[in-house]
C-alpha cells in the first residue's frame, strides 16, 4: 500500500467518524425538548462536524485526481 493509499484510508476513517459523530449530535437535538439552549449547541456541533467532512471529501478528491 503506497504513502497515498495509506493516506487517502486515515481521511476516509476521518471522514466516517465525523458524520458518525454529526448524526449523533443531530439525533440528540431532536431528543433535547427542555432546554432550546443545549439543542442548538447540539446543532451546532452537527454543523462543525459538517462542516470538516466537506474538507475531508475535498481532500480525499485532490488525492485521487
């Protein structure tokens, strides 16, 4: 397995635990009926997570270009 292979497996693992991570984030804000408070910071995490699985796509297709 090439330094490439190798790298393009460690954004791909990244990859899967960020969105792992924002469907966690989402389903707890939708669980949260108490406190508007925590539910947005919920939603928030969801969005930063979001937001480095678009870097990591990115960079996982500059590496197979």
């Amino acid at each position: 397995m090439g330094k490439n292979d190798e790298l393009q497996q460690l954004l791909q693992s990244s990859l899967d635990h960020e969105e792992e991570m924002m469907r966690t984030y989402l389903i707890a804000a939708e669980r949260v009926h108490h406190n508007d408070e925590l539910k947005l910071r919920l939603r928030e995490f969801a969005e930063g997570n979001a937001k480095r699985s678009r870097q990591l796509i990115d960079e996982i297709n500059r590496l197979t270009d």
